[in-house]
C-alpha cells in the first residue's frame, strides 16, 4: 500500500542547468511537513513542479527522470492555467475570504472558477493515474479543494483523506461565495477531513448543514450514502531539527553575532510571508506607538522583520509591500538616530540555519497575524528555545493560540494593545520567561510534524474501511431484481408502502411533498393487478392522505397505524381508544418552543403532535430539542402512554403503542399465502418490516441501519422497481 500525496506545488523548485535540470527543496510550511512523510519512501506526490516552458526538449526529459527519481509526479500547467486557477481563484477568491478579509475577496470570478474546477479535474486524472487499490490519497489545501469529489467520481472505492492548512471560516462568511455548495460538496468526496482547529472543523460542519441540509453531527457528516469524518489536526513542526540547529555551534556563533549587532539592546523578531494576511503593517505601527509612548525604549529596541516576498503576481501583494515598506520609512525617519534605526526590514528567503540564528538571537517573537490557520513561526521560536529564555507574543486569531496558551497573546486589531504587551514582553523577568517557555516547548516537542501525519493517516485508515463507507446491508442470497420477478408470479400480492421519503422526495413544507400524477398512475395500475392489494402505511395525518388518494382504491394508514381506511369502500377507523389528554400539556411546551425558534411550526395530527424544524437554524434546532426532550421526560414519568419519536428534520410526540407494525401484522395474519413487499426509509418503518413474516421482501430506502433485507438508494429507485413490478407481464 502506498500514500498518494497531492498538494498544488511540488516540493521542488527547478534550475536549468545547460541541458540538465537541478531539483532544490523549495521552502514553507506545508513542504516541509509533508516532506517528513515523503521521506518514508513508500509514497508518491502529485503537484505542480512550477513553469517548465522555458525548458528545451533535453531539459525536459532531464526533467522527467529527476522528477520519477525522486518519487515525485507532474501536472503540469499552462501560464494561463496558473493566472487563473492559482493567482485568480485559489488566492484571489478562496485565500482572502478564508481569513475573513472580505473586501479583497473578488466575487467577479467566473472565468477563474471554471479553470479552478478544469485544473482540480487535471489533478483527480493524475492521481486516479497512480493510484492503485489499497492506495490512501493525502489530498491538500483550498487550491484542491474538489479533488476528493472528482477523485471520488474516478475511483469510488479510494481511500481518500483532505487537510485543510487555512482557516474554515464562519459558515455566515463562507456563503458569501457563489460556488459554495460545489466546494462543500468537493470536501464530502474524502473519507476524512482535517483542519488545525475543532473551531474550523465545526464552521465546516455547519457550513454542510446549512447549505446541503446535512445533519450536523459532531465529527461525522452523512453525505451520499457514505460516512465522512472530519476533526481536528493541529499541524506540527520538526521540532527536533529545531532544537539540533539551535545547539549547533556554528549556528550558536551566529546568534552571538547578531546580539552583538545589536548592541545590548533587546531583539524582536517578526518572520513571515509578506503576505495580508500576518498583519506586519499593524504590528510596525504597535512598534511606533510603544516607541511614541515610551521614549525610553527607542534606544532599547532592535525590531528585525523578514518579509519573504511570496504570489507577487496578485495585485494586492504588490500593493502590500509598497505599505510595508513605508511603514517603515515612516517610523524609523521618526525615531531613528544617525547611527541606529529601530527596525531592519529584509525582503528575502533565508537557510535553515540562518532561522535558527535569528530565533535564538529574538528576546521576542512576535507572531501577530490578522487570521492564520495555524502558523509554524510560532512553533519553530519555541523549539528553537532551549534555553526556555524569550518571549512568544501571538495573534489570538493564529490556530497556534489554542494550542500554545501560555503565549503573551494579542489582538492584532487591537494597536495599543500590541504595543503593552510588547512593552511587557521585553520587560519579562526570566523566571516567568522560563515558566511559560518550559511549558510551550514541552507541548510543540510532543505533537511534533510526525505526530500530526501519523494521527491524521491512522483516522484516515479507520475511517475509510469498507464498515464506515457504506453502513452494512445485510447480504442477501438473491438479487432484489429477482425478487421483485418472484412476486410478481405470486397468486397474491400485498404491497405496504411508506410515502414521505419513499415515494415522494421531502420537499421544505410537509403540504409540498404532494403525490404527482406518475405516482398516482403507478399505485392505479398496481392496485388493478389481480390479487394485488396496495397499502400506503405513512406517518401523515389522514385528511391528508383523504385529500390526496381519497379516489385511489389502495389501503391507508395514517399517524403511523392510529387510523386505516382499509379499502377505498372502507370508512376510517380508529385503532386505539386510548385516552389522548396528554396532548394539550405537550403543544404548550411545543408551542412555547416554536415561539422561541424561527423557521419550526407544530403539526397536529390526532394522536400525536410533531415539531417541525427542517428551516431552522441547525445550531439552534440541536439546542431547542434537548431542551425539549429534557421537560418532556419528566413529562413521561407521569404519562406512561407517550412516547417520543425523531424523524427527518421532525421531532414527535406520540400515542405509545400505536406503530406501523400494527398495520403489517394485521395485514400479514389476513392474507396469510400472500407475497409481501415491505418498502421504507425511516425508523418507524423499522416497526413494520420487524412484525413482517420472514417471507416478507423488505426494503429499506437510503444509508443507515436497517433490518430490511434489501436496500436501495432514494425515491427514483423505488419508483423504477414498482413500476417494473407493473409492466412484468404475469
Ligand atoms: P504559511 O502561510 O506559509 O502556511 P507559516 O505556517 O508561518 O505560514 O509557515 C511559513 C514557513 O515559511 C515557516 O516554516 C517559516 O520558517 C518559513 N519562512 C517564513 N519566512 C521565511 C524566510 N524569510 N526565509 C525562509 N523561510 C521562511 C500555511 C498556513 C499556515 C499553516 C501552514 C501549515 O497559512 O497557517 O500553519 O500553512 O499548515
């Protein structure tokens, strides 16, 4: 078995070198974690090697052969490709509005959006390419975010895990975009979905419930038949490498230097991306104020920022450098001297070693990113302490800070607030330095990078075994098709079908879900089959069901079996002369609920009442029923003839004793020599196919647990098999 990882950009970058071309280990976050795992040896990685259309025929191939020795698969993509799907869509739509800057985020793009979707479709081929049975697939980050669903369309059976190393934003944020419900339904493709926070993995959750309907559950969200599993995953570092570079000799002689440079004055270290999103131009204007506030640190104070230059091509990165850069122009005009400034601004990539200089050479690191989905800077400063001297200021809006609480934390937003605790960092006496530092480096060197990919894989292994894809059927000897012909040569035929997610879809409002004519038709020309009898057995209320098949000669049976109309010649009878006095104390407790819960409504049937929530607020809906259930089962201890019943998007509140099964036996102890078939897709049909006689057909409607024999997949199916039933010729 081996692991697929896919990620937007290999983890090379490419030197042509007359005729011959050089591979170097290209920088930043996701490289280097996912380069642990690579390491392992038995794993391929797919991504973009970067442009090669400079490359002559020779390097080309040269290419080729580094690329295959280094277990390492191309897709290439054209310069238009890259404009559009990287630099347009992924970083230019998705980018922004996962970290919450909305007002950068361009909703004008559609063109981007179909050469976002053509290059995630060029991915799912590369990889279903390699991909053999057995394989698990690490697909990566928002640039891919439909590969598990195209992958899923090409290989169903795949193991198929997604991370996330950016924030899920709020729900309310995310469905802004106008390709939302194709995004979430990308992610469902995977097995398992991980994100750096619980905080994101539930946006995603909701995200779901909101725009696809799907119940929120707490870490597994049922989508198309199958189970996906999402959580959190807090990515880690290399935290022993840190540590090693930090003891190294020559990197200790560095750190010596450059505290020398600095000439006894405290260091602060900024370290990023020159990317919007790390907040450097509110953390150079925090640095302004303290030296503005407190004149006595201008001669204290030696701020170093690295702004690596990064997606240089997307206007607003140009802009953003331009601001930095006279930020701090600005600042240090104002408060340096003739012979010091107060911040050193390189634009520039540096080696490891040189990192581990600087970290070690920081009194203060200061992490203050706008929205970050978790930001290795912060982990690598701690482990490269080993001294558990310094001092770790970070954003509270970076993943980091769930993990790392016993940083200086901040709110970027907040200037002033910035500004204290720097003031408070550089004066922190070394014992509580020391405290805090112990604390922080214990916690990065324990949930290390390998940590991370050992934990995500094993869920991924766990959550993609055949149990959890498909909740298991039970096997039956023969096919359902075949069973189908057997009872149609039956003398006699009786049918008891469920109608709300059986034979008609759910629609918003139970009035809605009305009978079509085609239905209607089709339970016409079943009933007309001789010694065939149809029975609809539904949870509706029967003025409704009068109303709807009042003039179609099938039995009906309304509130789950309280009423029957046996025949179309048979008036409606009650099965139960229970006493129904409990019901007005329950609608006070509903009612009051539905006064208090936008989107739900109460439906009163005769001996039951349901609250509706199918429109309400997912969050809310969960928060409502608990309470709910909470009151009524004191209720119930008084009223031993109630019960309570969920079903879809509806919570009932009902006449114990009165079930479909009633119906079923009834009809099953009638016509004892008949054939039946059972048809049905929630709970209460469960009732029906357990009082049945072995002999019964039973099928169930959609996922989830069953006892039925058989199983089919939603309303379209079923009706396909009644109507071969009809046209088989006896
Ligand atoms: P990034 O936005 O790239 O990652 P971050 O997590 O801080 O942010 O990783 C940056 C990496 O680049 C670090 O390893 C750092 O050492 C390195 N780096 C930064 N400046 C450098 C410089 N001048 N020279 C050399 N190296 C430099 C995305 C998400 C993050 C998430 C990671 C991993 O935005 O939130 O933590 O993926 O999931």
């Amino acid at each position: 078995m081996s692991t697929i990882l896919v990620s937007n950009r290999l983890p090379v970058t490419l030197h042509a070198d007359q005729g011959d071309v050089v591979l170097k280990p290209s920088a930043g976050g996701l490289a280097t974690a996912l380069g642990s795992v690579h390491a392992r040896g038995d794993t391929k990685w797919v991504g973009w090697p970067g442009d090669v259309a400079r490359l002559t025929a020779t390097e080309r191939d040269a290419l080729d052969r580094r690329l295959q020795d280094a277990r390492l698969v191309p897709v290439h993509l054209t310069p238009s490709e890259v404009q559009r799907y990287y630099d347009g869509f992924s970083n230019g739509v998705l980018w922004p509005l996962c970290h919450y800057l909305l007002d950068k985020v361009n909703l004008e793009a559609t063109r981007d959006w179909v050469a976002y979707r053509r290059v995630n479709e060029r991915f799912a081929d590369a990889v279903a390419k390699v991909t053999k049975p057995g394989d698990e697939v690490w697909v990566h980050d928002y640039q891919l975010a439909l590969v598990p669903q195209l992958l899923r369309l090409r290989q169903p059976e795949a193991k198929i895990g997604f991370f996330l190393h950016i924030p899920f934003p709020s729900a309310e944020v995310f469905r802004i975009l106008p390709w939302r419900e194709d995004l979430v339904r990308g992610l469902l493709g995977a097995d398992l979905v991980g994100f750096h926070t619980a905080a994101y993995a539930f946006h995603f959750a909701y995200a779901a419930a909101q725009l696809l309907g799907i119940e929120p559950a707490f870490d597994v969200l049922k989508h198309d038949e199958r189970a996906v599993r999402f959580g959190a995953y807090p990515i880690g570092i290399d935290a022993s490498a840190f540590e090693g570079l930090a003891r190294d000799e020559n990197v200790r002689a560095d750190v010596a230097r450059i505290r020398a440079s600095a000439a006894g004055k405290r260091i602060v270290l900024g370290l990023d991306r020159l990317d919007y999103t790390k907040g450097i131009p509110r953390r150079l204007m925090a640095i302004g104020k303290l030296l503005d506030r407190e004149p006595g640190l201008r001669d204290k104070l030696h701020f170093i920022q690295l702004a690596m230059p990064t997606r240089e091509k997307v206007d607003s990165y140009a802009d953003y450098r331009r601001t930095v850069n006279e930020l701090v122009g600005r600042i240090n005009g104002t408060y340096g001297t003739p012979t010091s400034v107060p911040i050193h601004l390189l634009h520039r990539m540096i080696g490891p070693k040189e990192l581990a200089a600087l970290y070690g050479a920081a009194d203060v690191m200061l992490v203050t990113p706008l929205r970050d989905g978790m930001n290795l800077v912060a982990k690598e400063y701690v482990a490269s302490r080993v001294d558990d001297d310094g001092v770790l200021v970070l954003s509270e809006f970076a993943g980091a800070a769930t993990e790392l609480q016993e940083a200086v934390r901040v709110n970027p937003y907040d200037i002033d607030g910035v500004a204290a605790a720097l003031a408070r960092a550089m004066r922190m006496p070394p014992d509580e330095q020391r405290l805090r530092m112990q604390a922080l480096r214990k916690r990065v060197s324990a949930h290390d990078v390998g940590h991370w990919a050992r934990s995500f894989l094993e869920h991924l292994e766990a959550a993609s075994s055949p149990m959890s894809r498909r909740s298991p059927a039970p096997p039956p000897s023969v096919t359902l098709t075949r069973r189908v012909e057997e009872l149609d040569s039956a003398p006699e035929l009786v049918l008891l079908l469920d109608y709300d997610g059986t034979l008609v879809p759910f629609a918003s409002m139970p009035d809605l879900a009305i009978p079509d004519e085609s239905l209607i038709q089709t339970l016409m020309a079943l009933s007309a089959r001789p010694g065939t009898q149809v029975h609809l057995v539904s949870g509706r209320d029967r003025n409704s069901l009068e109303r709807w098949f009042g003039a179609v000669p099938v039995g009906l049976h309304a509130e789950h079996g309280y009423w029957s109309r046996e025949s179309i010649e048979a008036p409606w009878l009650s099965n139960s002369d229970a006493d129904l006095g409990w019901k007005d104390a329950v609608r006070r407790m509903l009612d009051d609920v539905v006064a208090r819960t936008e989107g739900s409504f109460v439906e009163e049937k005769t001996a039951a009442l349901g609250l509706h929530y199918r429109a309400t607020e997912p969050q809310l809906a969960v928060r409502r029923l608990d309470e709910l259930k909470a009151r009524l089962h004191g209720f119930m201890k008084e009223h031993g003839d109630v019960e309570m019943l969920e079903g879809a998007k509806v919570f009932e509140v009902r006449l114990r004793g009165i079930n479909k099964g009633i119906i079923a036996s009834r009809l099953a102890q009638a016509h004892p020599h008949a054939a039946v078939l059972a048809i049905g897709d929630d709970r209460t049909d469960e009732d029906m196919f357990a009082a049945l006689p072995e002999r019964a057909v039973t099928v169930h409607v959609g996922s989830g647990p069953t006892r039925a024999h058989y199983r089919v997949g939603n309303v379209v199916e079923v009706r396909a098999l009644l109507d071969t039933l009809r046209s088989t010729p006896r």
